[in-house]
C-alpha cells in the first residue's frame, strides 16, 4: 500500500466538489431491512433524509463517502421538519426506525438544534426503537437531548477503524479511537444504546491488511458497542475511492473476507452483522464467481439472525482463488513500515 502525502485531504475535496448536488428539499429515501436487534430479529424502516450535508465535507470529507451528492446546501430545519411529516404520514407506525442524513443528526449545522428535539420527538412517538447516526463531537452538547429516550434510542457512530494511520491516511476521518471512546461511553453513562460501524477495506489496504484491520477494530470496540455493522466498502460516485477504483488501484473485499471477519469476531457479547451495499456487485463486496448470489444472501441470513451455521459451512471452488489472490497481492505490494 502507499501512504500519501497531506495532499491527500485537498484531492479528496476536489474530486467530491466535482460532483452535482441536489436541489431538491424532499427527504432522499425510504426502504425497509431486516437484522438481528436487540435480541430479535427486527423490522426495520429506513430513512434517509436530505441535508446540507456532513459538515466535515465542507472541510475536506472522508475517501469512500459519496452521499455529497444527495445534499442540497439551501435546506433549512423547516425543510428537514417538513420531509419528516411526509414521511410519517405514509408511514406513521413501525417497530424500528432507522434515520440517515448522510452526515450527522446530531450536527446543528445540519439540522438546528430545536428542530433535532422536535423531529426526534415525532420519531419517537411512533416508532418503538428510533437509530439515529453522528459523528462523536456532537454527541456532549445533546445529550440532555437524547437521554431522555434512554432504552428506546440508540446512537451509530462510523469509526470504520481503531488503527490511527488507518484514520488519517487512508479514510481521512479527522476524529480518533478515543473521540470515539469518550462519546460511546456518555452515551453508555446514560443509558443510551451505541451501534459501531467499521469499515472492510478501506484503500490502500491490501485484502488480507484489510482483514486483519476490521478484526481488530471490532475486538477493540466491543467494550463500546451494544451491535457492531460491519460495512464491506462499496464504490461511491465522486468519491477519491472512486478515482483510485477508475484507474485500476481498488478492488472491493471478496465476501469470503466478510466471512472471514464474521468469523474470527464471533462473541458472546455483541452481534456483528453485516448488511451489504451492493453485494456481489462490481462495485461492492463480491467474489467475482456464480456463488455470489448464494454466499450474499448466507451473510445476510446470518445478520438478521446472528446464527454462524448460514455462513461457517459455505464452500466454494473459488474460495482457493481468493486465498490465492491474498498470497500474490502480499507479495507484490510494497510493505512502507509498519502501517499495520
Ligand atoms: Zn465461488
């Protein structure tokens, strides 16, 4: 792997700003998933809300983060009040109720404070469990806001992983393990559930670097996490991942590297799923093989059961083509000290 100059900030804000933005003022999307919550497997409704943004991609923003282009710079709190109302009016009941804004719930730049308390109130009245996702820097300043609903919410945080250099040089995170520790443990301190996304394979890592990473980063942060996702990186548009992927210099992981993680992270404590963006895609985790289809839905039974048995027994003749490629990979590319 290469380890890049402090350039790297700069170019990954140029290629982001050379992608569209919306105009739009309605919320992005709504789906639905299933994973394994709090015991069960749950139902759960997906919202995404449209933002200004994330306001650290004002600054400069992270390597594999394309969700820029769903944000529209003119939106205001009304705006963001306005697509909840729509929102609850098509859906006004529901057992869990995930909501993304492709930046920070909690950041007031994006949504106005008194407006954060209002909208999560009106979640709150009608959903049973309500996730809502921040960076750590905004979670001191709201937590009277939030603890309220201790039992009923739970707070993601996108670490990605515990690996300072991993941080800096390669996913551009501008915040460290232990801006993330300080946060999930008030949010503990108060009763408040913490859900921990890392990353599988961010750039620069070799396939068996990457492992060896998110193996880590998830044994580090179970002390911090009451679920843990586990997020295969997926191409995004206008990303710096994006450019490197173009010219040939990114491959997404393998699902057997998903697996492996799965695998070597089993725990009594805290479930890892994995819910995968794109899987057996090009541009997402993927084999390259027939079995994609089969070894995808496997990892997606296992996250809405938290029962290894869907993927410790999986084979594949092309499970030798992937330790193959691990080997060769190791061999060819150019160790620059210890990065891990
Ligand atoms: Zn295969």
């Amino acid at each position: 792997m290469n380890i890049i100059d402090s350039g790297f900030s700069l170019e990954i804000r140029r290629i982001r700003n050379s992608i569209e933005r919306s105009n739009r003022k309605d919320f992005v999307t709504t789906y639905t998933e299933r994973e394994y919550l709090n015991g069960k497997t749950a139902n759960e409704r997906v919202l995404i809300l449209r933002t200004r943004g994330c306001s650290w991609s004002y600054h400069s923003g992270c390597s594999m983060c394309g969700f820029w282009e769903d944000t529209n710079p003119n939106i205001k709190g009304e705006d963001i009040e306005k697509q909840v109302d729509e929102f609850l009016q098509m859906y006004p009941k529901g057992d869990v109720l995930k909501v993304f804004t492709s930046g920070s719930f909690l950041d007031p730049l994006e949504i106005p404070k008194e407006k954060q308390a209002t909208i999560l109130k009106k979640f709150e009245d009608s959903y049973d469990f309500v996730i809502i996702e921040t960076r750590p820097e905004h979670v001191n300043k709201s937590i009277e806001m939030i603890n309220k609903y201790a039992g009923k919410i739970q707070v993601a945080i996108g670490l990605e992983s515990t690996n300072p250099k991993v941080l800096k040089y390669s996913i551009n995170k501008n915040y460290t393990f232990e801006d993330y520790k300080r946060a999930a443990l008030l949010l503990h301190e108060n009763g408040i559930s913490v859900r921990t996304y890392v990353l599988l394979k961010p750039p620069f890592l070799t396939e068996r670097e990457a492992i060896e990473d998110s193996v880590n980063t998830i044994k580090d942060v179970i002390p911090y996490s009451d679920i843990i996702s586990l997020n295969p990186l997926n191409v995004q548009k206008g990303t710096y991942v994006e450019y490197l992927y173009k010219s040939g210099r990114f491959r997404p992981p393998f699902l057997w590297s998903v697996i492996e993680v799965l695998i070597r992270t089993k725990n009594e404590e805290v479930p890892v799923v994995s819910l995968i963006t794109g899987a057996g895609k090009k541009r997402g985790a993927h084999n390259g093989h027939t079995c994609d289809g089969k070894v995808s839905e496997a990892i997606r039974k296992y996250s809405e059961t938290w029962d290894y048995s869907y993927i410790e027994k999986l084979d594949c003749q092309c499970k030798l083509d992937w330790e193959n490629f691990k080997n060769a990979e190791s061999k060819i590319s150019f160790p620059i000290g210890e990065f891990l």
